[in-house]
C-alpha cells in the first residue's frame, strides 16, 4: 500500500505519500520481439513496431519499481511542496528553460515533430484509413491527426498557445499539469496526466529529497524514471511475456482501445493486469515516460549480453512505454516502443518510479 507522511520543511507541513515498491531482481532478461514472438502477436491480430527487434539478452542490476503509475493525490503534494517554483528540482538539461517560458513555436519539438510527420504525408494519410479499419485508431483520433497534418502553420501554432497557456500562469512559467482544471483529469486515485517528461522529472527529484528527509530511503538511492530496459523487465519479467499477464490478449484485462472506457481509469481496478513481480497497471490506461532518449535504431547497434543499458546519449525524443486507453493490443503490449518529445504533454501519457542506487546522468 501508498504510505501517506507529513514533515515540517520553512514552518510549513509538507504531505508526500510514499510508492508501494516492489522489487525487481537482478539478472537476464530477453529485451524485444523475437520471430516466434512476432508470429503468435500476428495470430491474435497485432504486429510488431521494426524499432522492438532484433531481439536481445539484457542484463541488469536489481531495483524497485512502483506497484502504480504516480496519481493525482501524489502529484497535488508535489505541487502542495511549491514542487513547481524550486529551481533545485528542476535539474535536467533544458528543464527550467522550458519551465520558466515556452520556446517560439518553430523551435518546439512539437513543430520539429509535424514537420518530420509532413515529409510522409500522403502515405501516413492512406495508412491512416487501414488503422481505423484495424481499431488501432478511434475515428476521433483519425480525424485530430488528419487536422494536424492538413493545418496550416498559424493554426497550429494557435492550438499550441492555447495548450502552452493551459499550463503557465500570467508570467508564462508553467505552474500545473495541463488539463488541472479538469475535474475528470484530476480524479485523486487516478494517473496523473498532461505532464511532460521534465515534470516527470522534477517530481523524481522533489520525492528522493523527501524521503531522504524522512529516512524512507537510504543516502545512496535515487527516485528516478525507469529506463525502458527496466520498464521492460519488470512488465514482462524474464518469461518474455508479450503482455504482463502472459502471452494470450484479453480485451477485459487491460484499459486499452477495445474495452471502449475511453478515458484514464483509477488505478488497480484491473486485477489480471499485473507482471510476474506485482507491478500493476503497466499494460494500457496510459503511456509511461522513460528516462532513455529514443533510437529507433537502438537494438540493431546494441550488442547481445550488454549490462544495464540506458539508450543513446542524446536525442530529439524520449521513450514512452505500455499503451494507453486510446491505443489498441498493437501498441499497448511489453516491448513496444514509442517515442514523445520531452517538452509534449498528452493526456494519455503518465509516468512511473523507480528507487535505485544513483546512476549517472544520461
């Protein structure tokens, strides 16, 4: 169970609740999709991402992983602690620039992203109409993508100001979640939403100094992101689980685009949605970001056997992991990988902790 605690920080009560950890033991696991695996996902009508293979053996030291994704009750504590105005939090690259004013429009990743989109324009738009057919796109989300794709620049920029000013205040430093205001995005046992990767963050870095405040922790640990080899361990273990009850779908298992729920659902109210070591919640509801930056090319240039891998060193995107409840068993399974850009916020995207020894900075 989530610990609830209160300490004194400035005269002030701070609250903090503390993650329900669970741990992942050391040792291998198989990262990706091998041809086997490929042929039974294309039996039960899902296929395989080219970015997931070639498949791998991955070694990796223990950790603790979250039972949960973070909730809106813990996020509200981080923002309670004024998680939002200390700049001792705010510790990743190009995290306080994006908190403290929002790029111009054409230098955001979220233009960069469009313009890339562009390039392949007529073939995503005819690929597009097969998706709605296959159910891996809802017909809203057919019909968003063809107006972003088809929008021209000013009002795509409009759009983004609009969502930029959602979450900023009069001084155009973010200061919520975008979406707070939205009594159905803010219910306390559900996953906090709208957040971007640097949020996710900076939240990390806010718990790791309060629990070590509190003794929760020991000196040498940190709060962090799970890197997606990590992420991918704990959600399918060392079985190779194509999802993290096993390796047959099952529509009332998970929150994902063919239960029709179509919104983030509270957490632990899909009992069979749960990895070989406890973890719950990892298939569907929403999207996890991870610490790595993303490569589509990332399992062609890694070496088999390789021991704690944390991605390449830079990039344009990070990776997010598990599916949603918008996406469908094509994308929502244990070793599909997508990608977002640090500075997006979604409202099918999440995140979830890990308690480790510290590591370096990637």
């Amino acid at each position: 169970m989530k610990r609830r605690g209160e300490m004194e920080r400035e005269g002030r009560k701070i609250a903090f609740i503390e993650p329900d950890w669970l741990d992942v033991p050391a040792g291998p696991f198989q990262m990706g999709t091998t041809t086997e695996q490929a042929r039974l996902l294309h039996l039960q009508r899902a296929a395989v991402v080219p970015s997931e293979q070639p498949a791998h053996l991955v070694e990796l030291d223990s950790f603790k992983m979250a039972r949960y994704p973070v909730t809106v009750m813990e996020y509200r504590c981080f923002m309670d602690a004024d998680g939002y105005q200390n700049d001792g939090y705010w510790k990743e690259k190009n995290s306080l620039r994006w908190r403290n004013a929002p790029l111009p429009f054409e230098e955001s990743y979220q233009y960069q992203y469009i313009r890339l989109l562009r390039e392949n324009k007529e073939a995503l738009l005819k690929q597009l109409d097969i998706w709605v057919k296959q159910g891996s796109y809802s017909p809203a989300q057919a019909e968003y993508f063809r107006e972003t794709m088809n929008s021209e620049d000013d009002k795509l920029r409009e759009q983004w100001a609009e969502n930029e000013s959602a979450k900023r205040d009069d001084a155009g430093k973010v200061v919520r979640p975008w979406l707070w205001d939205y009594q159905q995005y803010t219910v306390e046992n559900q996953p906090v939403i709208g957040v971007s990767w640097y949020e996710a963050c900076a939240y990390a870095v806010w718990l790791t100094e309060t629990l070590k405040a509190q003794n929760k922790i020991s000196g040498e640990e940190i709060i962090r992101l799970p890197t997606e080899a990590e992420w991918e361990k704990a959600a399918r273990g060392n079985t190779g689980r194509l999802w993290s009850w096993g390796n047959i779908w099952n529509n009332s298992f998970a929150n994902t685009l063919e239960g029709r729920v179509m919104q983030t659902a509270t957490i632990g109210v899909y009992p069979k949605n749960k990895s070989l070591y406890n973890i719950e919640d990892m298939i569907g509801n929403v999207w996890e970001w991870c610490l790595d930056w993303y490569d589509e090319n990332e399992y062609r240039n890694r070496r088999n056997g390789v021991q704690n891998p944390r991605g390449p060193k830079t990039g344009q995107a990070r990776v997010l992991r598990g599916g949603s409840w918008d996406y469908d068993r094509n994308l929502a399974r244990c070793s599909c990988r997508l990608r977002l850009e640090p500075d997006f916020f979604l409202n099918n995207v999440g995140f979830r902790l890990v308690c480790s020894p510290s590591i370096s900075e990637l």
